[in-house]
C-alpha cells in the first residue's frame, strides 16, 4: 500500500490523468475542427470542380443546342481518400438535362421542386454553396452568351464527408496513442528524476535526527527542490550552531553555579564542624550568603534567558517615554557608577517615545549600561536619536574605557562569554535577546575616539 501511496506514483498518475483528460478535450474538439475545415476545403473543391465543368460544357455547346452532361464523374482528392462527387445539369429554364444521379434527379425534372429552399441561378462566373442536411452542393452558371443559358451543380454527399471526417480522426487518434505512450514514459521518468533527490534528503533528515547536524544536501537542479535542499542546509547549520551554543551554555552554567555552591558547601561544612567560631563563624556566614545572592542571580538570570529566547514569549506594546526610562535605569545604577567613580551622562531629546515592553527594555538599558560602566575608567555617555528613515530608535552607551579586543566582539553577546573584567556573561545575552525580541538588534565596536561602543536599534512604532 505504500508504494501506491508515494510521491512518484501520484506524479505518475497526476500525469497520465492531465493526458487523458487533455488527449480527450482535444478529440472532442478536434472532431468539430476537423469537419469544419473538410466542409470548408469540400465546398472549396466543388466549386473548383463546378467552374472547371461550366467551362467546359460552355466551350461545348452552341445556341440551338441544350448542354451535354460532361464526361465523367468529378472527383474530390484528399490526403488518403478520394471522394467521387455527382454532377445535376440544367437549362435555362432550371430543367434537368443530365445528371450522374438520375433517380434521385430525374430528367427533365425542375431541380428548384426537388431542393427546397435552393438559392437562385447565379450569373456567370459565380458559385452559390448550399448545404441540404443530405448534399453538400455547389451551384455555377454557364459562361456562354451575356446571360446564362443552364446551371451546373457538383454536390457530394454528407457520407462521403463523414467518412473523410473518419479517416482524419483515425490517423489524429493513433497520433493521440502514440503520444500518451511517450507521455506516459516520460511522466514515469520524471516522477523517479524527483524522487531521487527526495530520497537523498530523506536519508540526510534520518540523519538529523540522530543529532548528526553535519548532514548536507547538495542539489545543482536550479529548481524548488534545490530551495528545498538549501533550506534544509540552512537548518542543519543552525541546528549545529544551536548544538554547540546548548554545549557551552551546559559548560558554562555548570562552572558558573559550582563556584559559589563550592564556596557555601566550605563554609557550610566549615560552621558545622566548629572549624569557625565567632567572627570567623559571622564572616563564613556572610560569605554563604552572599555565594547564595550570587548564585540566585544567576538562575534568575539563566531562567529569564531561556524564557526570553523562547518562541512563545510575549511583549507588551505600550508607549515608553525614553528620556524618563533611560534616567530610571541611570538613577538605579548610581550607587554602582560611584563606587567605581564612574561619571553616567544621558543626552537624550526630550519628547523622544517609542513602543515596547517597559520592564524588558529596562532589563536591556539596564544591563548594557552596568557593563559600560564595568569597563570605563571615569566616564560613560548614553545618547539616544530617533532614525526617520527606518524609522527607529537608536541608542549609544559610549564608555572611555580600554575598548572590545577584537578577538571579543563576534562572542560578546553570547551567554556565559567573559571578556576581560566581566560578568557572568548572561547580561549582554540578555540585551541582546530584549532587543531582537522587539524586532531590533544590538552591535558593538570601538569608538573612533577610542573606548567601547554598544548601539541599541529599536524600531519607534507599534
């Protein structure tokens, strides 16, 4: 059952349908077509056939005499067949004088009585076509003397057409099986051409799926299939990037909470084994809290991280006065800029708003200014400017300190990487999830002048 369900076998199918109904829709229209054309060419060849026999029967006869019925039955060639056609001629008072059918048209019978509806005698020189249902007829004068003195009428019959329609339609049939054949191969080749390439990348998505994330597919067919491949490329190498990003995060997260639990588990077993005694117990004490603060910081941290980098977060969309959270943010720190004698600066214009969520944009403000202030040795500048061509808000945290080594910028913002003098490595990661969260992203370089440079791009509207 499976294989009458796979890809091939429904391209195969949806192929040999589209032909059939296609192959159908043109035998029945061609069928109309092809009449059409046998009348036209028909009528087109009895009137050659009804001149060439008024000619002749004028160049025949003189005044006293009556027309003499020609020689021979006419014949209509086409590809294939030849179609004997019957001849009715009549004098001047529309009386048969001869005819190639004389029981249907006997002598002296007025043709007018035996053809209702027949058009009148046309002048010399002139063809009338008149279809009966039964008779496909064409009427030509004769050409002698000023006026006409008989009519000549070539006619074939509806089955002589018929069977011309027949013989068209047989050879259009049999080029209609011939094709379907090639069709039918071609649509079978094409559905195993497909499926090769749909193959290879099932076999590499197995692959993936035993976390071997080094699984390429590599297609040069220049179609869908080849997005399709470049995509599933494109996943497989942020899947690996993701994979390695989980591997250092598991590392680091790891060093960065046994630390401080080595500390407490010291001093913990320290206090209870009477190793420390008054001071010394009070100062074991603080050092257990504080490792624990610490330590509690840094789940917080690392749970607000995961919360933030995962797809179903939401952001609440209100409008934020910038000047008033950027002083917020810089009021809180300024206990920590004065013990490290750092300077904060905010420039930022008065009525300048944008729209975001409040406390997450704090959160980034916040973390990014707290590292600034880490690395600057008195001063940090924080700048903000609204971009009319985006439009967005882009803010500066510009510190004097030594600057980014380079070996530093491409991994700053990745979680629990330490720079020189650093944190836990979780609050630029942090930023950096916030902004591209609210649909933004967050750089950073060395200053032209010299020290750090962090720019924060916001877009400004809902």
């Amino acid at each position: 059952m499976r294989g009458l369900r796979s890809i091939s076998v429904k391209i195969f199918v949806a192929c040999l349908i589209a032909v059939s109904v296609s192959t159908a829709a043109t035998a029945l229209f061609s069928r109309a077509l092809v009449r059409q054309y046998l009348e036209r060419e028909m009528a087109r060849t009895l009137a050659r056939q009804a001149h060439a026999m008024a000619g002749w029967l004028g160049l025949r006869q003189d005044r006293e005499r009556p027309p003499e019925p020609p020689p021979g039955r006419p014949f209509l060639r086409f590809p294939g067949r030849s179609v004997e056609a019957d001849y009715v001629v009549t004098d001047a008072r529309g009386l048969i004088v001869a005819s190639s059918l004389p029981d249907r048209f006997p002598p002296n019978a007025p043709l007018w009585q035996l053809l209702p509806d027949l058009p009148p005698p046309p002048p010399p020189g002139r063809t009338v076509t008149w279809d009966s249902g039964e008779y496909l007829l064409v009427l030509a004068g004769l050409p002698e003397g000023p006026d006409a003195r008989g009519t000549v009428a070539v006619l074939a019959t509806r089955s002589a057409l018929e069977a011309v329609n027949r013989d068209f339609l047989a050879i259009f049939l049999k080029s209609l099986g011939l094709a379907f054949v090639i069709a039918a191969a071609a649509a079978w080749l094409l559905a195993r051409h497909i499926l090769r390439p749909l193959a290879l990348l099932r076999e590499q998505v197995r692959a993936v799926a035993l976390r071997r994330f080094d699984a390429r597919v590599d297609l040069n067919t220049d179609d869908e299939l080849a997005e399709l491949a470049a995509a599933f490329n494109e996943m497989t190498a942020r899947l690996r990037e993701h994979d390695a990003t989980m591997r250092r995060f598991l590392q680091y997260a790891s060093h960065e909470l046994k630390t401080p639990l080595t500390s407490i588990q010291g001093y913990a077993e320290g206090i209870r084994d009477g190793v420390f005694a008054g001071q010394e117990a009070d100062h074991a004490a603080e050092i257990i809290a504080r490792e624990s603060q610490r330590l509690r910081s840094t789940v917080e941290d690392i749970i607000y991280l995961s919360r933030l980098e995962h797809p179903g977060e939401t952001y609440a969309r209100e409008e934020v006065d910038l000047p008033e959270l950027l002083g917020e943010v810089a009021e809180a720190l300024g206990g920590y800029a004065l013990e490290r004698k750092v300077r904060v600066e905010v420039e930022v214009p008065p009525a300048l708003k944008m729209t975001g969520d409040r406390e997450k944009l704090r959160r980034l403000f916040a973390n990014v200014l707290a590292n600034a202030i880490r690395h600057a040795r008195g001063r940090v500048a924080v700048r903000a400017a609204y971009r009319p061509d985006a439009p967005a808000v882009r803010v500066e945290f510009h510190d004097d300190g030594p600057g980014f080594e380079p070996p530093h910028l491409d991994r700053i913002f990745e979680p629990f990487y330490r720079g020189p003098g650093g944190g836990t490595g979780l609050g630029l990661a942090i930023a950096r999830a916030v902004a591209e969260g609210h649909g933004g992203g967050i750089t950073a370089a060395n200053a032209p002048g010299g020290g750090g440079l962090v720019t924060v791009t916001l877009p400004a509207g809902p």
